[in-house]
C-alpha cells in the first residue's frame, strides 16, 4: 500500500516537464524494471531555481520525480551530490520494499545530472 504522500505526488505531480536549454537535461533508466526518468534543472548563482521532470513507469518512480524536483529547489550542487534514495524515500514517506527502484532512478538522474 502507497503512503499517502507517495498518492499525492502521484496525483498531483509538481514540476512535470522539461526545461528549455541553457537548462542541463538527462536521462536515467532502471534497467531491472524498465522505469524511465529524464530530469532537467536550471542553476543560477550555483543553485538549482528550477527543475523538471518526466518519468515512464510505475506509480512510485512517478511520484518520486515530483518529489525530487521539489526537493532539488534551492540546493548547490555539492548538496545534490549528497542525495541518497533515503531522502526520496522519506520525501514520499517511505517506500514498500518493491517500490524502492524509484528512489534509486531519482539518485540516478541526479548524478547524471552532475556528471
């Protein structure tokens, strides 16, 4: 069963879409399940003022873009470097044990992202 932050995300997406260049802009896939992520940001003065998100998959990897873009707003990018699937799955108020893949796409995302 979802938690209900995971729901709302999932429901109530924020962030959906990709962001006009000069905005940086990747791609991540979880090659176990399939799931999909292309996750774009843009930095001003060394901190993310925007990002965006598309996501193919299952109800979790959805909602944990939504909850990874908000969570990005604002953060250097030494702060993104830190990101762990812990700070998704808490964002989403955790994860049951065979949605934990959509944390580990999001990590994926960001580091590609950093790359």
């Amino acid at each position: 069963m979802h938690s209900d932050r995971l729901l709302d995300h999932f429901q109530n997406p924020r962030n959906v879409g990709i962001l006009p260049a000069p905005a940086l802009t990747v791609d991540a896939t979880n090659p176990a399940c399939g799931d999909m992520m292309r996750l774009s940001a843009r930095f001003e003065d060394g901190r993310v003022v925007e990002a965006g998100y598309q996501a193919r998959g299952c109800t979790a990897s959805l909602a944990a873009g939504s909850a990874l873009t908000e969570w990005m707003g604002g953060r250097t990018r030494s702060e993104l470097a830190a990101i762990t699937p812990a700070v998704i799955d808490e964002a989403l108020g955790g994860l049951e044990l065979a949605s934990k893949h959509a944390a580990i796409l999001c990590v994926d995302a960001v580091k590609r992202l950093l790359s």
